[in-house]
C-alpha cells in the first residue's frame, strides 16, 4: 500500500476551488470514488485524512472545498459567515457540489460510475442535498448532518442510497426533524436508512469537539460505530 494524494483547482464563476485527491497507488486501474464534503470551517486536515482514509480501504478520495482556496474558518462566529450564504441560497450551493463531483469523476483513478459521497456536520447536510437533486451516484453517508430541507428539491426522485448517522442528543437537529426528513425521504422515494447513536451530541467524530453547552462534543463509541457503518455500506454499494 502506497496512498498517494495530490491537489486539484477547479474554478466555479469567478471562484477558485482547491481539493485534495488520495489513492492508492497499488491498486491498478480507477476504483470506486468517494468525495468528503466538509464541515463548516471548509476544508481542513480532519476531510483531507478522511479523503486519505477512504484511500486506504481501496477507493479514490476527494475532499471537495465550497469557499475557495485556502479559505478556512477560525472559529464558531467566522465558520457561520462562510457557511450561511450556501444555506440561504440553496441552488448555489447543489451547483458548487454538483461541480465538485464532477471534478472527482475526471480524475483518472475515479471509476466515474461508481461513486458516493460522505460528509460531516454542514457536510451531511450538502451531501444529502446532492441527493435530493435526483443526481446519479451510488449513495450518501451524512455524519450528524443538518437536516433541513431546501425549497427546490421538493417532487424529485431520489437515486442515490442514504445512510444519516445522527447523534440522538443533537440540539442542532430535534427528533421532530428526524420524522421530518424520514417523511421527504420517502416522499422522493429514496431507499433510506438512520442510525440514532444515543447519548450522543452533534460533531461526534470530531475529536475536537468538547463544547456542551453549544452542543458539539466528540464521542469516540459513535466514532468508532459510525465508520463501521459507513464501511458496510459503501461495500454494499460497490459490490
């Protein structure tokens, strides 16, 4: 095993992206391609080592980057700003992910029919989007993901497989948002699936995480589990 990884620039508008590409270069041929859209603060060291860690179980990585190159929040109150524009204007933001998919798909270790995408936090919610927009991929895994549903997306036909792994105790999604999701899920006909890790917060895998009263704090069990899961599923995928 030799992972392999290296930077892409992809440009939307007038807007210069950067994401991050692993492989394994001992595996022959292109594979299954699976894209990590990031967390509020945009793209940093913890979707670039998940983009590597799918490498390692035998898929091409892409960590995607929605604000622009080299643009990284610093805290709670400059990741909101960066991330509000794209929850406020959901279209834009199913286009810049649409793009961000394509551009894995060109790359040459892509298996361009065989892809997924995963993502954390603001991340689950982008991934589920991608979904929502009735794009042909294999399946979505959305890691304690917000769950809100945009405007535009409402009579489509979902193709894409959906795992959400939530943190039950997650203040920044309720249980009534949980029946709500499982309601347009099925509404678009997706073939859906929910893990509730109890006990659990929002950010769970983000060993960072140790904030109670804003709700974010890592827990290592739901961690552990919900990388088992995503495993699962994405063999299931690809079998």
């Amino acid at each position: 095993m030799s992972i392999q990884t290296r930077l892409i620039d992809y440009v939307d508008g007038e807007t210069v992206l950067e994401g991050l590409l692993a492989w394994d270069d001992a595996i022959a041929g292109p594979r299954p391609g699976v894209m990590v859209s990031h967390a509020w603060a945009g793209r940093s060291e913890l979707e670039d080592d998940k983009a590597v860690e799918l490498a390692k179980l035998g898929y091409t990585g892409f960590a995607l980057n929605l604000y622009g190159k080299g643009v990284l929040g610093s805290g709670p109150d400059v990741n909101a700003l960066l991330m509000q524009p794209f929850l406020d204007d959901r279209p834009i933001l199913q286009k810049r992910l649409l793009l961000s998919l394509e551009t894995m798909r060109d790359q040459p270790e892509v298996d361009e029919s065989n892809v997924a995408a995963i993502g954390f936090c603001f991340g689950g919610l982008c991934v589920l989007d991608i979904a929502r927009t009735g794009e042909d991929l294999a399946g979505v895994v959305s890691f304690h993901g917000l769950f809100g549903a945009p405007e535009n997306t409402a009579g489509n036909k979902i193709k894409a497989r959906i795992l959400s792994l939530h943190g039950w105790d997650d203040p920044m999604v309720t249980p009534d948002s949980v029946l709500a999701l499982g309601e347009e899920l099925t509404s678009m006909g997706a073939d859906w699936q929910l893990h509730g890790y109890g006990n659990t917060m929002h950010a769970f895998t983000n060993p960072q995480a140790n904030d109670p009263e804003m709700g974010t704090v890592y827990n290592a069990s739901a961690d552990r589990r919900s990388w088992a899961a995503m495993r699962y599923f994405l063999a299931e995928l690809f079998s």
